[in-house]
C-alpha cells in the first residue's frame, strides 16, 4: 500500500490537545491535534486552524513534551495576533460560497470532517468590521451559528 505524505511531515510535528467536554457532551472528541513548527527554542509554532482546542490560534506559540511520535500540549507560551472563530453553516449546499466570502475578509478557512462545520483564522490584517457584520447578519437570519474561540481584536 502506497503511503501518501502530507505537505507538513518533513517539518513539523504533531501536538495533542486533550479537551474538556461540556455538559452536552461537547466536543465528542476526546482529543485534537494540530501540526505545529518546531522552534529552535524548544517551542512549537501551531500551523494550522484549532477547531476545539479553545483560547488558541494559528501561529501561537505552545509548549509541548514528546509523547512517542507526538507531542502533549503543556501550555502556551506566547499568542499571536490571529483569531479564531468556528462555525456552523446550516445549508451544506452554501458552504463554499461562504468559504469564498470568509476568504475575501481576509480569513484562512478550513472544513472539518462534520458537514456543514468550518474554523476560521482571522489574521490582524483582516476586515473586522466587515467580517463581524457578515458573521452576525448570517447568524440573525438563521443560517448559522458561530463561536468566537479566541478573539484578539
């Protein structure tokens, strides 16, 4: 069987997150990882989108300790400027016109593997006003739902 790499396996690592559930039993996974940059420090760069670890976000800084070939998260150790919200699109059929608007404000999107459910990476530089009034006129006519996971604006 052919082995197929991803584009991050030469150069980075991956570090698991373990998380909290809430009392619906939210998020169903136990745990996420993330694929993280080594640093010369010691300290890893997180390199892609959180879609449950909370109070984290692309281009962080973390801490971790080798755990055979991953890492476990000890704590973050510097955070970046970006943002992180995640939502819930409730028409599957729309997801990717609203990934292509996310992306003209300016954000990075990835989908999960739960239809419908997308994390975003606000960057410093992205259109806030107009990413927040786009995210809140979609939600107030029902067409999705979001959480605001780590703000930093």
């Amino acid at each position: 069987m052919k082995q197929y790499q991803t584009k991050y396996e030469d150069t980075h690592v991956k570090i698991l997150f373990e998380l909290e559930q809430d009392e619906d039993g939210y998020p169903t996974e136990k745990w996420e990882s993330l694929w993280a940059l080594p640093l010369e420090d010691g300290t890893f760069k997180i390199d892609n989108i959180p879609f449950y670890v909370p109070l984290l976000s692309c281009d962080d800084i973390v801490k971790a300790r080798k755990h055979g070939d991953e890492y476990l998260f000890k704590a973050i150790h510097e955070h970046s400027k970006n943002s992180t919200i995640r939502m819930i699109i409730y028409d599957i059929d729309s997801v990717e016109n609203i990934r292509k608007r996310l992306t003209e404000l300016g954000c990075d999107v990835e989908k999960s593997g739960t239809s419908g459910f997308i994390a975003l990476n606000i960057p410093a530089m992205a259109q806030i006003e107009k990413l927040m009034g786009y995210l809140e006129e979609g939600h107030n006519l029902d067409l999705w739902d979001y959480e605001e996971a780590s703000l930093r604006f």
